[in-house]
C-alpha cells in the first residue's frame, strides 16, 4: 500500500479516527464514577483535635470578607481562624476583621516582609502555622468559601486514617465568559493527569496536595519543619505534600466539590498568568512531559476540528482515493463531537447546566497557551513578587 491508494486512506484515517472514539467514549464513561471513586469517605469525628484555619492574603479585599464569614461557620466543635495579611494595599486586613465581627475565634496577623530565600505565601502559612494553637492545621487560600462541615468532616478522615496530610478538591465558581470557558478544562486536565490512587498509597512516591484546602496534623507538618521546607516553591502546595510523604506521612486527596467553592481568576489574562505562573512546575520542569501533553492536545483535541471543514469543503485532499466520503465525514464530525460531549458530562457532574459545552475547544487552545507560556516563561511575577524557574527571586 501507498499514499493515495484507497485502502491505505481508509486504513489511516480509520485508526486515527478509531483510537480517537475510542478515547473519548471512555473518558465520557468514566465521568459518573470519577467522584465516586475519589470522594471524601465518612469517618467518625469523636474528640478531634483542636483546629486554627490559616488564610495567607495579599490584596484579596474584594473577596476575603466571604472566606473569613464562611471559615467563622465552620461547625468543627474546637476551631480558630488566623489571616495574616501579607503587605496588602488595597486594605484586605481591615475588611476582613469588620467581616469578623468581633468574633473572639478570629485573629488578624500583620505580614513582614518575607526573609531572603522565602516566596510571600509560603512565609505567610509560616506565620500563620506560628501564632496557631491548634492540633490540626488547615491552610486554605482567601478565595475559598467552606461550607460548615467541610472542616470538621476532613479533620475526622484525617484523624481515622492516619494521616499526615489531607487536601481536598472543591469546585469552582464561575462568572465571566473566560472562566466558564477555560477554567474547567485546565482544571480538569490537572485532575485526570493527577493518579489520585498512587498518592493515597502510602507505598508509593506519588504525591500532590492542592493549596486551596490543605489539612495537617500538627506533629508531622512540623517534623519536616513546616513551610521552611518548601520556602522558595512557587508550587508549595504540591511541594509540601512531597516533603511529607518523603519523611514517611501518609497523603489523602478527595474530591469534595460540596465543600468548598472557589473563585480563581477572572479573566482570561488572569488565566493565562495565574495557570502559567505554575503549570509547567507542576510537570517538574520535564520537557518530554510537556511535549507529550502537547502533542496529545493536538492529535486529540486539534487536529479534528481542522480535519472536520477540509473533510467537507476538500474531500479530495483528505479522503485520496476513497470512492464514498460522506461516512468519513460523519464519523469524522462524531468524533468532534465527543469532546463537546465529554465537557457536557463534566458540567453537569459539577453541577454546571452544560450550556458552554460547545466552548470545549476554545477551551482546550486556551489550555495549550498556559502550557506554551509556561514552558518559555523562566521569570514571572504574581502578586507584585518574583519568580525565577518557579522559585523566589
């Protein structure tokens, strides 16, 4: 067989077209029983231990109000809630001490300027971490809202199982057209990449920790030294997971969408440098890795919408030699249309009514430019900070 025999065409677009199918219909399988599988299990919460929830914020007035009333909610029987305000500008401290109330639960830390060699936020957990009392720590970012049981219901899994460490995924909360859009499928893609198995096995090396809800017992955050041992990451969250799974603590991580919600970026340039700030850290710095996802984004997640129109408007070009195209193309536009169904399932299970699916491959561009801008971006500035090959400068 040759190029431009129709057995040979037939033979090469039908085994890409069929491995394409075939992924895609397991991944839509796979959708109903991915929360399911990972999802927080119950666990007794008799006498557990006392609770201080640590919030590092750095010019979050525009949401800490929700995150500090929210955290005072918590329906954990023994708790505090200790904000540092690391160098805000934009009042976040004051806003989140009126949101307070004079609640006696709550304390509000003034940041220092971080030591050389320390990221801001890392030093600001260690601040936290230091003025804290309790026997378990929860450290959550100050866009997160907690639901009432999610402290408390962690803190018994924690406590069952062992635990060193425990994070949880929560979900989203999704406003402009750019986080509806883009927000989902990156966040998706860290999920599936993420073998959640290997990093609940306390055999194996395998460890992630998400810094939107990362819960601690006291005695093994401080055995590896706290966030000293991760002072310089850009990545502290994954970083401290691995720290202490490398002293021999084990790691849980859930899917948890009830128990809190999240508000990321909120719009599409923020997108692109919040994901971008981190996103090839978190493939350690692998070329080959990066390279691969974007080589499966092509094939999987291009490469058929490009194929779709020169299908219909050429088939000549594409189907050399086929004597009947029209199956070509309708297996071809199935195939486009699986994704679009993929995204519509995902929606759905995180309780989104799905209306953007179709954006799923605007999406998915979206994600592959984080990817790109990520590999090429050695220095980087978040938060009035800077980052070089994901370290503090």
């Amino acid at each position: 067989m040759r190029w431009g025999d129709p057995a040979f065409s037939e033979l090469l677009l039908g085994g890409y077209l069929g491995l394409l199918t075939l992924l895609w219909t397991g991944l839509l399988a796979s959708v109903g029983g991915w929360h399911k599988k990972f999802g927080l299990p119950d666990a007794p919460a008799d006498a557990l231990p006392s609770l201080s929830i640590c919030v590092p914020a750095r010019d979050e007035a525009h949401q800490i109000a929700a995150c500090v009333r929210a955290a005072l909610a918590s329906d954990h029987p023994a708790f505090e809630v200790i904000l540092v305000d690391d160098g805000s500008t934009d009042g976040t401290g004051e806003v989140a001490k009126d949101a307070a109330s004079g609640d006696a639960r709550f304390r509000l830390v003034q940041g220092t300027t971080p030591p050389a060699g320390w990221a801001g936020k890392p030093w600001a957990c260690a601040r936290a971490a230091a003025e804290a009392h309790g026997g378990h720590l929860l450290f959550i970012d100050a866009d997160v809202v907690l639901a009432p049981d999610a402290a408390r219901r962690a803190a018994a899994v924690l406590q069952a199982r062992q635990l060193g460490l425990l994070s949880l995924f929560g979900t989203w909360r999704l406003v402009s057209f750019w986080e509806r859009v883009a927000i989902p499928v990156i966040g998706w893609f860290i999920r599936g990449v993420t073998d959640i198995e290997a990093v609940n096995a306390p055999g194996r090396k395998e460890a992630f920790a998400n810094g939107q809800f990362i819960l601690v017992e006291r005695g093994a955050y401080e055995a590896i030294g706290g966030h000293a041992a991760v002072k310089a990451e850009v990545l502290e969250d994954v970083r401290l997971g691995q720290s202490l799974k490398q002293r021999g603590h084990s790691l849980g991580l859930y899917a948890a969408p009830w128990a809190f919600e999240v508000r990321l970026y909120r719009s599409l340039g923020e997108v692109l440098s919040g994901y971008g700030k981190n996103f090839y850290e978190g493939m350690g710095r692998r070329p080959h890795i990066a390279l691969g996802a974007l080589l499966f984004l092509a094939i999987s997640s291009f490469l058929p919408y490009a194929l779709l129109p020169l299908a219909v408007i050429a088939p000549q070009v594409l189907l050399t030699g086929v004597s009947a195209a029209w199956p070509w193309q309708l297996w071809l536009g199935v195939v486009c249309g699986l994704p679009v169904a993929f995204r519509f399932r995902l929606d759905r299970a995180d309780g989104r009514s799905g209306v953007l699916a179709w954006t799923h491959p605007l999406g998915n561009l979206v994600l592959g430019a984080v990817l790109l801008s990520s590999v090429f971006r050695v220095r980087t500035r978040w938060k009035g900070r800077t980052f070089v090959d994901g370290r503090a400068a």
